[in-house]
C-alpha cells in the first residue's frame, strides 16, 4: 500500500479510557507519528442509550493527559474536536443509497419473532445459522411496494454468491481463515434507520482512507465482515493489527479485581503521564527487547507492528510503580518541584502560587522527595510536617524514641545547640548534631531518631538535617522544646 498512512482511534463513550482502549490509542498514534502519517480521533457514539457526553470528555481528557495528540476533526467545535459518528449520519445513508443502487444491499421485512423461529429451527435441524435470506429472494417490485405500504425493514448486505473463503492477513497474528459458509447477509442499517457497527465502521474507514486498523483482538470475528463491505464499497481494504488482550497477574482478563483500569483512577493514584504511556506501550510492544523505561519519542521514533506480540500482554503493577519511581527520580528539581504543587494543593497543602512565592525553597525539597516516593501521592504524607504549624507527635513513635533513659537532657542540648547556629544550612545543622552523641556517649542513630520524631512526628521522613534546614531554625527549635517538655512530664 502506497498511501500515506491514516490511523484512527474510535473509542465509544460508554465508559471511562481504559488500559486496553488507551493502549490501542497509543499504539495508532505512535503508528501515525512514526511514519509521518495522521492521527484520527473518531467518537463511536452511535449506541444512544451508553454513550454519554460525560464519558466522551473524560476520554478526551485522559488522552490529552497521556500526551495524545490528534490530526483532524470536522470543524466543528473548533479544530480539536475530534470526529462524531452521530454527526456523519448523511454519510452513512449515502454509502448505503449506493449499494441499493449497486444490489449489494437489500431490504429485509423479517420481524424479530419471525428471525427468532427461523433461528431456533436452524439450531435444531442442520441448517446453517444466520440469516436465511427469505427477502433477498423478493423482486426489486415486491420490495418495493412492502417499503411504500411502509412496513418496518431493515437493510442487509447482500453477500455476494461466488464469495469463497475470506482470509484476514492480520499484521500481529497472521493468516485467519473464515468459511464463506459462516458468512450471512447481516445488518447494515437498522429499522430506525441508525446504522450497525460493522457498517458504519467501514463507511467512516473508506470515506477517512483509514490504512491500517489497529484495534483489540475482540474486533477479529467483525473483520470478515467488514472486509465484504469495503469490497461492497469499491474500497481497498486496510491492513488489519488486532492487539491481543490485557491479562493481570492470575492470567484473567485485567479487570477491577486487579487494581485499577482506567486512565483517570491511575492519574488519581500518583501516577505519571509518561510513565503509564510508558508501561503501557509496553503491554505487546518492545523497542528492542530489553530497554524499558523510554520516552514517548522513543516510541514515535520506532514503533512498529512487526514488533507486535501476539501473546496477551500481562499489567505488572509492581513494575508499573517500579517505573514511577525511575521517572520521578531523574525529573530535574526545577521541573518536579513544579509538578509537586498539584499534588500538594490536592493534600491541602499549599496553593499553586506558593512555588513563585519560594522558588529556591521547594527547588531544595525537591530531590529529598523524588528519591524517596514512587507515586505522587506519597507527597502531601512526605512533606506535611514541614507546612504544619506544630506537629503531632505519633504516640508509638514517641515510645520507641523518648523512652531512653537521658532524653529530655538529649533534646534540650539539641534545642541550645541548633538555637545557637549562626547559619543555618545542612552542614552546619550536621556538625552540631554530630556532637551531641559522643557529649552523652550514646548511639547517634538514638539521638537522631529522638530529633526525628520531635520534628516530624513520625519515625520516618526525609533526610533529617536537610528537614531542618527546610522547615527553619525557630520550628525547629521550638518543636525540639517541645518534646523536651513532653518527655519531662512523663
Ligand atoms: N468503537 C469500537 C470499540 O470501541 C471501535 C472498534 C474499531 O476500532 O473498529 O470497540
């Protein structure tokens, strides 16, 4: 095929973006991208009563927050917005008007009760299941005249008598072969006149010189049919790649039993665009069989289906996180600590004019974080105690640090020492505290941990003399008084 290539992603908005459906998306782009080709976003909201414009936004918003971006739209609600299955309506009555023209449609008078005997005597004797083409044996008059009297019909692809065997040549797994004879005349339109999937579908790949279709392998069984109505349509027929299924750990289909499916409940739990892009791209793909972690250009620079797996792809969670963690390590300070506001206005932390306001300030907490938090949620807990007026000291961690004998003399010589630092750095907060075991011939890692747990309230934090020098020295002086006090009166 010599076209330029032209992908497209047509999710139905009955739902949240799920792993698979932003997999699929992901996949289509970085096809598109990779070849210098174009990048379709087509809405499937034909089915009235599931789709919902709620659901289509959040699609859109989970793309865009997965760094989607696509090519055309129709121009109408402005150049993003993508295509509308339920606003190309007259396209769908064209494609068919032609094949009524052509005879590679025919309308059908069956009522339900009638297709439901047909069925059940096809499923007892040995009659092929399917339709039985009672209407198609109507004379263009008959039909005619049913349609004037205006009896309800629907439409149905006539199959073409002389069509043998149809062989899908898919691009991940291969040659399928569908007996002809498991071929019926299925519906195109239905008779409230709104088209099937498989019909309008097709209608949409030919009108959009859709190249190559990359989907879920649940769309393998439609592709026969499909194929028929691109042949019906006179169009050439896409390059198929079904993408085979998302499995979690137990070899089940990945559902909410496992975790998290959609996009938005991954975004929710702390996880990074780039690193669910990453992880994601992942689930079938391999860019060279053993880097994992790379950035979205690694992807449009080298994605290919040849390097499609056929074998269902399973969602590690653990690495998913595991991978969270190694982007948000090597983010430089300046740009994580802008990406920490959300986070931290979300815990009710500060507000998003508090990194202009202390630039220097966060650009300092930032690499204590990052290397200690796989997910971006782990912040706000991380960081509380030094946005706090005081601190709530954690009564275990308080048993376990204050009950050495010689504490209360401990934090009143940290408070004098740390009271009498002319500069106030890391360094500086070190040296002193550094003193103090060897004064009182006890363990540092004692002494530390009683300084710990009187400033940050808890056992563990971020580094402790960094912490220091982060929250200030009157904080810290007076939270070290404070827990003096309280180990006095115990
Ligand atoms: N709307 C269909 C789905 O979400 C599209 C399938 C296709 O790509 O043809 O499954």
């Amino acid at each position: 095929m010599n076209q330029p290539v032209r992908v497209r992603f047509a999710p139905s908005p009955t739902g949240a973006l799920h792993v698979g459906g932003a997999r699929t998306a992901i996949y289509n782009w970085a096809f598109a991208r990779r070849h210098g080709g174009t990048f379709i976003l087509r809405i499937d909201d034909t089915d009235p009563e599931r789709s919902t414009p709620e659901n289509t936004a959040q699609i859109l918003r989970s793309l865009r927050w997965l760094g989607m971006d696509w090519d055309e739209g129709p121009e109408v609600g402005g150049p993003h917005a993508p295509y509308f299955q339920t606003l190309r309506a007259r396209l769908y009555s064209a494609a068919l008007e032609r094949m009524k023209a052509e005879g590679s449609a025919y309308p059908c008078f069956c009522t339900t009760l009638e297709l439901e005997a047909k069925r059940s005597a096809a499923r007892e004797g040995d009659g092929t299941p399917g339709y039985d083409r009672t209407c198609r044996r109507l004379t263009r008059d008959q039909a005619h005249a049913r349609i004037a009297e205006g009896a309800p019909h629907v439409w149905r692809l006539a199959v073409p008598e002389d069509r043998g065997d149809i062989v899908v040549d898919d691009a991940v797994r291969g040659e399928t072969v569908f007996p002809a004879s498991a071929m019926d005349d299925f519906v195109l339109v239905r008779s409230d006149g709104t088209p099937t999937y498989n019909f309008a579908t097709v209608v949409d790949d030919a009108e959009m010189d859709i190249t190559h279709v990359i989907r879920g392998d649940d769309h393998l069984s439609n592709t026969p049919r499909q194929i028929m109505v691109f042949e019906a349509l006179g169009h050439f027929v896409p390059r198929f790649a079904h993408l085979s299924m998302i499995w979690g750990a137990d070899g089940k289909k990945l559902s909410k039993r496992h975790g998290a499916t959609s996009v938005e409940q991954f975004h929710a739990e702390g996880f990074l665009p780039e690193a669910l892009l990453n992880h994601l791209a992942l689930l079938g793909w391999s860019l060279d069989g053993e880097t994992t972690v790379f950035h979205a250009d690694a992807l449009t620079h080298n994605f290919s289906l040849e390097r499609i797996s056929k074998n269902p792809a399973i969602f590690d969670f653990e690495k998913l996180e595991w991978m969270n963690g190694a982007y948000i390590r090597e983010m430089p300070n300046e740009r994580f600590a802008e990406r920490m506001m959300p986070w931290l206005e979300q815990a009710g932390i500060s507000t998003p004019d508090d990194l202009e306001k202390r630039r220097d300030w966060y650009r300092e907490l930032a690499p204590l974080v990052s290397e200690r938090v796989k997910r971006m949620t782990e912040i706000g807990p991380a960081v509380a105690f030094l946005f706090q007026e005081t601190v709530t000291v954690d009564p275990t961690a308080a048993a376990k640090a204050f009950s050495v004998e010689g504490t209360r003399d401990v934090l009143d010589a940290v408070a004098t020492s740390l009271d009498g630092l002319a500069e106030w750095t890391p360094t500086a907060i070190e040296e002193v505290l550094r003193a103090i075991p060897e004064h009182f011939a006890m363990k540092p890692r004692i002494v530390f941990q009683a300084v710990r747990v009187a400033v940050t309230g808890g056992l563990v934090s971020l580094p402790l003399f960094e912490s220091l020098a982060l929250l200030g020295k009157a904080a810290s002086v007076a939270r070290v008084r404070a827990a003096e006090a309280a180990v006095s009166r115990t």
